[in-house]
C-alpha cells in the first residue's frame, strides 16, 4: 500500500493560558506531504513542566521512527514499541530533578507500506472521517474516568462534558514510571482519497463534538479553509488547543494487502459513543452552549463586534453543511 497525502494543517493554539503546554511534531508550519509521522501530545496542566513533558515524547519517538517512515517500508509492532520506549527515556532525561512530577497525553499516526497505526495515551483524540458519506470511521476512546464511567452506564454521553470528574485521565505518559503505560494502538488500511485523519489535543473540544468536525470537515472549501474554519470555532477556548489534519490524496493498494492487520472496524463496533442511539447527534455548539438569540440580542453590547462575528460564522457555517 502507498499512501499520498496533501499538504498536513497544523493548529497550535494558547488559549486563554499563560503558557503553551502542548507540543506537535512536526513543528507548526512545517509539515509537508512527504511527512508520514504526526504526533500531537497535551503537556499536563497542574504537572510542573508540562511542556517540557511534551516536547521530549514528541522529540523521543520522531527520532526513533523518523528514518523508518521516510523509506515507506513497513512499519513492525517491534519498531513501534522501541519508539514508545525512546520516548519515556527521553521523558525520563527531562526530567532533571527526578520528581517524576510532569506527564503528557499522546497521540500518534504513522502511515506507512501496512496502512496506518493510530496510537494514543490520555484524552487526546484521533478521528478517521470519510466527507463523501459524512462519516466517522474511528474515533479513539478516551483514557479518561469520565469514558469509563459512560462505557460503564453510570453517566450519559452528554454527562462526560460537564461531569465535575472530566479532566481525570486514567492513562498518562509520565518519567520514571515502574510499569511504563502502553498506548492503545489501531491497524487502519481502510484508506480513500479525500478522508481525513485528525489528531486533537482536547482542548480542541472544549466547546465542539463530532457535528461540528462533521460540519467544517465535510463543507466545501480548501483544507486551508478548514483549519481556519476550527480556529475560529475554537478561538474562545480557555485551554492549549492544537491539532492536525491531514487529508489523503490518493492510496495505491498492492496484492499483499489483503493480508495487512486492520483493527479499525472492529474498534468502531465497540465503541460505544458511536453506536449510542440515546446520543444527541444534532448537539449543536450555537443552541446548546452559545445560546443563537442570546448573541443576536447582545450584538449591540461593548463585546458585541466579537459576539457578533462568531453567530456570522456560524450561520455561514451550517450553509455550507452537507448532511
């Protein structure tokens, strides 16, 4: 299988805090179609060196799986793993005064001759979305309590966004750990030209859930367009919020396919917030959280020129929409 991508989108954003904490790679503004690794981690807020926690696992497992990818041979579960542990070594070195103190999330995608392994640590997200069917094929379940707690049938999807308990994390990348945490890994080779693969920190998903990636990703307009189009919609969040997108161009499949793994399927049957018929699917960010006529009242106010602009977006927004 040979996978050709277009040019990655990198969103990298403050928030409405003092410091960055999130960390990507490649570095915002440098991705290129021949890129085949992506990794987006979360430095975690309340941990000291946040930062630092992110930039050394993005740093560890570009260097381990960097040369690999380029040659667009396969990539083994073997390789993988050695990248995870050069990234807690790396974690580890960061880490000065052996306080063991600062973590990260992390997220990954390796496209290679074996299709793409989609990695995760945490709360950040990965999406696999198909546009011509308004489709999401997968989406990683998040190591969260919350998660947990709706997988279990304590609390409803729509419980997971204001539960008191949504920021605890079941799974973190953390220096010196006994008993290193593994990733949870996904086989995707059901690949089309023009589905996209996300990668989220969640920050990204203060005030949005899957219709409104559903809505920017599926309109019409430039991948450009797009990454713009979630700027806007996540420029009022309080957290670090990054992300990258990245739309394929075109797949070339070969005879030995058919007997590469592939998870993705079975994955999307278990998870339980895309087979929820209880969920709210029509959740909208304008009359759930921003409340439309309550921006259209205050439009005059000393804020309003902000208020304003964001229902303008969201109105031409859902015009571009294709349900």
């Amino acid at each position: 299988m040979k996978i050709t991508i277009h040019t990655p989108q990198a969103i990298w954003q403050l928030g409405k805090r003092k410091n960055q904490e999130d960390a990507l790679y490649p570095t915002p503004g440098t991705a290129t179609a021949d890129d085949r690794l992506f990794i987006v981690c979360d430095g975690m807020g309340g941990h000291e060196k946040g930062e630092v926690a992110s930039a050394a696992v993005c740093r560890g497992m570009s260097q381990a799986l960097g040369d690999v990818l380029v040659e667009n041979e396969l990539l083994s579960d073997f390789c993988f793993d050695d990248a995870i542990e050069q990234a807690y070594d790396a974690l580890d070195s960061a880490d000065t005064g052996h306080e063991g103190r600062m973590g990260t999330t992390m997220t990954c995608l390796c496209l290679h001759k074996g299709g793409c392994l989609a990695a995760h640590i945490g709360d950040s997200r990965i999406y696999h979305i198909r546009p011509r069917k308004r489709q999401i094929l997968y989406r990683s379940r998040d190591h969260s309590l919350v998660q947990h707690l709706y997988e279990l049938g304590e609390i409803s999807y729509n419980d997971m966004a204001t539960s008191p308990r949504r920021n605890i994390i079941t799974r973190v990348m953390q220096p010196y750990q006994q008993v290193r945490t593994k990733p949870s890994v996904v086989y995707i080779t059901d690949l089309q030209p023009d589905d996209y693969l996300l990668l989220l920190s969640d920050g990204m998903l203060e005030q949005m859930d899957d219709a409104e990636l559903l809505d920017i990703l599926c309109s019409k307009g430039t991948d450009e367009e797009k990454a713009a189009f979630l700027q806007e919609a996540t420029q009022q969040n309080a957290d670090n919020h990054s992300a990258y997108i990245i739309r394929i161009k075109n797949v070339k499949h070969e005879r030995s396919d058919r007997h590469l793994p592939s998870t993705e399927k079975k994955e999307r049957e278990q998870n339980k917030a895309l087979n929820d018929t209880r969920r709210d699917l029509a959740w909208s960010l304008y009359t759930d959280t921003l409340d439309t006529q309550r921006l259209a009242d205050e439009a005059t106010t000393a804020d309003g020129r902000q208020q304003k602009k964001q229902l303008t977006f969201l109105k031409w927004l859902r015009s571009l929409a294709k349900p």
